[in-house]
C-alpha cells in the first residue's frame, strides 16, 4: 500500500508541476488551445493516442469484447492502429492543419462556421459537443473507479473527486501544451504498462500457448456451439465485431478532441513523424488491451457477469498479480484516463467559448476575457462530468461502453462525413451538414430512449453509432448533390490554401 501510495503521489506532483511549468505558453486563447500551433511529432502523436485509449477501452472495451469474442477483439485494436491512426493521421492530417490555419478556427465548430459561411451551423456543432461529450466523459471515471476500488479499497466518490481536481489544476494553468507534454509522459507510462501487464497476466496461466490452449477447450453454447470459438481468428460473432471496429476505428475521424490534434502540428516533417509514432502507439496500447481482454474467460471462476457487469472482467484478471504490477496498472490507467479528460474538457470548454458565447452572447469579447471563459468552463464541465459519473454509478444506469457508444455515435456520426467532405469536395452544401449532424444525434437519442424499438442489429449502441458514421458517407454527397450549390467565391477562398506555393528542400520533392 506504501508503494502504491508513493507512485501516485509522485506522478500527481509531476503533473501539476508540467502544468504550472506550461503556464507562459497559455497566455493567449491560440496558445491555451492550440499551443500556438507549435507542438512536434512526438507530442502531437502521444496526444492524439492517449486521447484516443483511456479506462473505457482498458476496462470497458477491452473487458467487455475479449469475453465476448475471445482472442478475435484483437482485431479491434488492430483496426484502431490502422483505421484510427495511420489512415486518419495519412488523410486528414495534412488538409486539416492547412484549411483550418487558413480559415483562423481553432475548434471544429468554428471551422464549420467559417467553411460553409453559417454561424448557426457553428451554434449547432458547439451545443452537439457539448451534449454528448460529457457521458463520454463521464465514463472515464467509471471505468477508473474500477480499478482504484480494486487497488485501494477506496470509495468511487473519492477516486473521482482526486481525478478531476487534478485534471482541472493542470489543464486551467497550462492549456493544450501542458496536456500535450503530461500526454507524452502518460503514453510512455502506457506503453510500458500494458506490456509489462500482458506478460504477467499470461505467465500466471503458463505462458502464451498454455493460455490459448485453455481459452479454446472454453465453450459457452448460448454463444457458440462450436468447439474453440474464443480461440478462433475471427470469434463466434465477425458481424458485432466488425461494428465494434468500426466505431471505435473510424470514428476518431470525426471526433472533435481527436481532430483538434491536427490542427496544432508545428510542420510537414511532424505531420510524417507524427504518423508512424501514432501508429505504433495504438498497434501497441490498443492491440494489447483487446489482446489482454481475449483471455478474460480463463478466469471465469472469478467473475460473475451477470452480477457485476463486463467492466469487472479486466480488475478480476489483474486482481491477483504482484503489489508491484497492480500499482503500475493503476498509473496506467489513470494515465490514459487523464490523458482523454483534460483532451475532452479543452476541446468542450473552447467549443462552447469561442463558436457560442463570443459573438452570440457576449458579442464583443477579447482574447482576455475569452482565455478567463475558457478557463471557467473547464472547471464547470469537469463538475458536470463528475456528477454525472456519480449519479450514474449510483442508479446503476448503463455500463461503460454502452456510455461511449452513444458519445461517439452521436459526435462522429454528426461530423465525420461533413468535415471530411468539407476538406476534400467544393460542392459539399450547408444543408448536407445539417441533415448529417440531425440524422446522427436524433438516431442515438432515441436509442438511449426507446431502444428496444430499434432493429435488433441496431439495439447495441456501438452498431447504432457504426451505422450512423457510415449513412453520414453516404447522406452527405446525395444531399449535396440535390440542394443548391455553396458561394462559389465562398468555396473557392477556402480551397485558396492548397494552391497556395511553397519551397522545400529537394529531399522533400524533386525539382523540374
């Protein structure tokens, strides 16, 4: 318990210590949110992914999938490296720093508003984010909870009072800069971790091979009748699984805290970097997570589902490991959860400041006055966030991917297809962004509110939130196509930035 103790305190005092270290690069609303638009490769890469994977993947997802699929929800994480990393960072990446610098947004409302000319459309994508970001926000600390009752035998009220205070200190005194250095710390500390924890969780049932032999003799006939199924490639359900790759994978490409990421890269050469560090970190985080959660029913003995939910299913497994280990998986998941609040509370609290108050309430505002806002609304959304966590523990409402599954169904299904249209397609209309945002969040409300009336593939909120990312691909282009057609002059100064010439040395491009 000394240990354990001591390893907290330690890494509290190096975040608040990072934080008020970054306080002379939050002096301004551009610094503050985007850290002056300066952040290299490898902070902007261990930003996006330990935003990107916290205790709702750890304990959630990977609880929840790996006993439902076995050793295949490995291909979730895969498909996170893959399809969430590399492809987003490879197609988004660029484009996203060039248009949103050239429009002047700095949160993804603002640069819907700018984009289409409509700021109704900003209002609308700001109240969206706002909305949805806090049950996602809120399922952090559930699935934090978790474990620190396991490590400490504390109350949940007090893992989520010490959690966002914390949160709240570093991120008001040092902005995105601060959250972006504690990010490249947490994912070190992440990396390391789930190795480490996979290692041990395997060698207490006798390595790898004697671990998979056990997982294939395991038969659950409600599931599958087959022999071996949680030890097959693709599971006993490719159909859910393939959903479940879906949302958590291509939905970061709609995901404003996500998408704000590649708004504040420092050059080309970080934007390259920044890919292939991106990409090894989640192949490493969330390829582990999944593959850790593969094994959950070789402890079945312990865990009872039906009593205490999916999320007990990965506390069980470490349950028993060395004093040692479980204070390092506690750090770990603290890491990622801290990593994805303070992500969640900027990319929410400059949402709300810059595309709703200023100019709609409080019509002249200046860069002060904005900053001093910004910094309420954090502290105002960590609350909210935090009650919400309590009262839903409380009341037994939901478990944690159900909570995600809404969050991110809502946000990417809203705006995936719309911005990545806006920065690829001139004839992208106003009104195929609205039919995208209100299609996805009227979808996942009423799958919160009368769920059981929904088709069967779409009573599951991931598959729901999966379905809506997809339709946006398609809602989008058809309703472009007969609506009328965006202000040319409009359309035209915002693709100006691509035609836009620059110099680079010959390694970069070869000359005439």
């Amino acid at each position: 318990m000394v240990l354990k103790i001591l390893l907290l305190v330690v890494y509290f005092a190096v975040m608040i210590g990072i934080g008020f270290y970054c306080r002379k690069n939050a002096t301004d609303v551009n610094g503050f949110v985007l850290g002056g638009r300066s952040v290299g490769p490898w902070l902007t890469a261990f930003a996006y992914g330990t935003s990107y994977f916290s205790a709702v993947v750890f304990v959630g997802y990977a609880g929840q999938f790996g006993w439902k699929y076995g050793i295949a929800a490995t291909w979730a994480g895969i498909g996170n490296a893959i399809i969430g990393s590399l492809l987003a960072w490879v197609i988004l990446g660029r484009r996203t720093r060039i248009m949103t610098q050239h429009l002047d947004s700095a949160t993804m409302p603002q640069f819907f508003g700018q984009r289409f000319g409509s700021p109704a459309l900003k209002i609308a994508a700001s109240v969206i984010i706002f909305i949805f970001l806090i049950p996602y926000t809120a399922s952090l600390y559930n699935g934090l909870s978790r474990l620190f009752g396991m490590a400490f035998n504390i109350d949940y009220s007090v893992c989520i009072v010490i959690m966002a205070i914390l949160t709240g200190i570093y991120v008001i005194a040092g902005g995105y800069m601060a959250t972006a250095i504690n990010d490249f710390i947490q994912g070190i500390i992440m990396l390391f971790g789930i190795v480490t924890i996979i290692a041990a969780v395997l060698m207490s049932k006798g390595g790898f091979i004697e671990a998979l032999n056990g997982l294939g003799q395991i038969t659950d006939e409600t599931v599958s009748t087959t022999p071996g199924i949680f030890a097959s490639f693709f599971g006993p359900d490719p159909l859910n699984l393939l959903f479940v790759v879906i949302l958590t994978s291509l939905g970061t490409w709609g995901l404003p805290q996500m998408v704000q990421k590649f708004y504040a890269i420092k050059n080309e050469g970080a934007i390259q970097k920044g890919t292939i560090i991106s990409t090894i970190f989640a192949l490493v985080v969330a390829g582990g997570c999944y593959f850790l959660g593969g094994f959950g029913r070789l402890f079945s003995d312990q865990i009872d589902i039906a009593a205490n939910g999916f999320d007990s299913v990965i506390p069980t497994m470490l349950s028993n490991l060395p004093a040692g280990l479980i204070a390092l998986v506690v750090i770990l998941v603290l890491s990622a959860s801290m990593s994805t609040l303070s992500s969640l509370v900027i990319a929410s609290a400059s949402t709300l400041t810059i595309d709703f108050v200023k100019g709609n309430i409080v019509k002249k505002m200046s860069d002060k006055a904005q900053l001093l806002m910004i910094r309420i609304f954090v502290v105002i959304f960590i609350a909210i966030s935090a009650v919400i966590a309590l009262v839903q523990y409380k009341s037994s409402v939901t478990f944690i991917a159900q909570l995600m599954g809404v969050s991110w169904g809502a946000l990417a299904g809203a705006f995936l297809a719309p911005f990545l249209y806006a920065l690829y397609w001139k004839k992208t209309t106003k009104l195929a962004c609205w039919v995208s945002f209100v299609f996805s969040t009227v979808v996942m409300i009423l799958n919160m509110i009368i769920r059981s009336s929904f088709p069967t593939i779409m009573q599951s909120p991931i598959n729901a939130g999966a379905i809506c990312m997809l339709a946006g691909l398609v809602i989008v282009p058809i309703v472009s196509l007969f609506t009328p057609k965006p202000d040319k002059q409009l359309v035209d100064n915002a693709f100006a930035c691509y035609e836009k010439k620059t110099e680079v040395e010959q390694k970069t491009a070869l000359g005439n």
